[in-house]
C-alpha cells in the first residue's frame, strides 16, 4: 500500500514551523519572552509590530521538499531561519527532535514514495560511500528532492545527526558553496557555517529552482533588514537593494 501524505497549508500564521511553535508553547511550563517583544510581535512573522514584513512574503511553487528537523527551542526564537523556508517553500514540515523519540508524522514523510530524502550535512562527518554531492537529473526516478535540515545551532545539529537512528540509511547531501554566508542575526562558531534558510536555498538552487532559491535568499535579508533595524532602533529603509530585489522577484 502506497503512503500519500497530504502537503501542509503554507499560508501565514498556519505554516509547519509556526504550528510547532504553537505546540512547543503549549507544552511549555512557562511562557517564552523573546527580547524586545515589548511592543508586540506580529504572529506571522515574529517581527516587532512596526516591523513587520508579512505584506512582502513571497510564496514559490517548488517541486523540490523541505523537512526540518528543529532543536528544542529553535521554533520559538524570532530569529530562526528555518520559519522563513516554511514561509516561501509551500511544501514545509517541520518537527521537533527528541534523543528518547520520534514523531510518527516524520517517518511517515521519509518513506512516502514520492520524495526522496537527502540527509543535508557536511561531508566531513560522514562514511564516504554515504556523500553525495550532487543530484539526479529532475525526474531521473520519478521522485521529487525532499531536503532533510537540522535546523538548531551547530553543537545540536550534531548531536540530532549522531542520535537519530531513523535517519542513518538517508544518502547525505554534503554541499560545497563558492560563496560566503551573509547571516548576520547569531554568532556562528564557525565561519564556514551557513544559516538555515541559506542552506535551503543552496538546495533549491542545487534542484534547478533558480527563482525559488533567490526568493528565498531576498527573502532573508529583507527579513535580517527589518530584524536589525527595530533590534538596533535605525531608520528603516523599505526602497533598499534586498527590499526591490524582492519586489523584482515577486513581480518579473
């Protein structure tokens, strides 16, 4: 018997990663206060309200899949970048980890015949005869790309990659990018290491969809705009480069 499962609705609030906020908030003991959300946050794109940048979200139709595989508390920090992935692509899941169990909902989506998933993870770490570093050509098995993301700070990633048994038989995608990670809202401790969404739009690019994967690229510096300028308290300028770059995608 073949697995179908229904694609998630992608309008904002009710996106995959903004329902798992929702659940994660709910099983909380006490509430969750980001900094500086003293003047009211928006619920669709966790921004201060005066802030806000739901009236610019793109959505792309995309062939390609994404998973997200989310640390603790990753959902509920207003500066996590897997929530402007589920923004843009409309094909997004999200699920929290948990070393002791898994949610059924995330093995039901990694068998479902019509993905197939690629596990996105450096190479470094990993048997070579489980890297692959590129794709098949679209269509090749008749199977769409579903990227796998462990989306949390470097030290979770790893620990998700090493005690996630469920996850071990997925051929991993290890990616060599020419270019420089631009993510400006946390401290990485590694240079090399890229945001969340940025690797999701290596991805995209990496699946041939070109258009989906700038998007999503405009989409976070329109988005690290608007963060660093209510954080900073600085004049935001809604005609800058990343907002009619947006624009530009938006409307060819």
């Amino acid at each position: 018997m073949h697995l179908v499962i229904t694609p998630p609705p992608s309008h904002v609030p009710g996106h995959a990663v903004s329902r798992l906020r929702l659940a994660r908030l709910a099983a909380s003991a006490k509430p969750f206060v980001a900094r500086g959300s003293g003047g009211g946050r928006c619920a669709g794109c966790r921004l201060v309200a005066s802030h806000c940048v739901c009236a610019l979200r793109p959505l792309v139709a995309t062939q390609a899949g994404m998973c997200l595989v989310m640390g603790d508390i990753e959902a509920l920090k207003p500066s996590n970048t897997g929530w402007l992935v589920a923004d843009v692509v409309a094909d997004t899941w999200a699920f929290g980890w948990s070393r002791t169990a898994v949610d059924p909902g995330l093995l039901a989506l990694l068998a479902d015949p019509q993905w197939q998933p690629y596990l996105v993870f450096p190479g470094e770490f990993v048997p070579p005869g489980r890297v692959v570093t590129g794709l098949p050509p679209r269509g090749e098995d008749g199977k769409k790309p579903l990227f796998v993301l462990l989306d949390g700070t470097w030290s979770e990633a790893r620990k998700m990659f090493r005690k996630s048994p469920y996850l071990d038989t997925l051929p991993v995608l290890s990616l060599h990018p020419d270019q420089v990670s631009n993510y400006r809202l946390r401290r990485s401790a590694r240079e090399s290491h890229f945001c969340t969404s940025e690797v999701a739009a290596l991805c995209l690019a990496m699946a041939g969809e070109t258009h989906a994967a700038q998007s999503l690229a405009a989409w976070l510096d329109v988005f690290t705009t608007h963060y660093l300028s209510a954080k900073r308290s600085v004049v935001l300028d809604r005609d800058d480069e990343p907002h009619q770059r947006l624009r530009d995608l938006m409307h060819p």
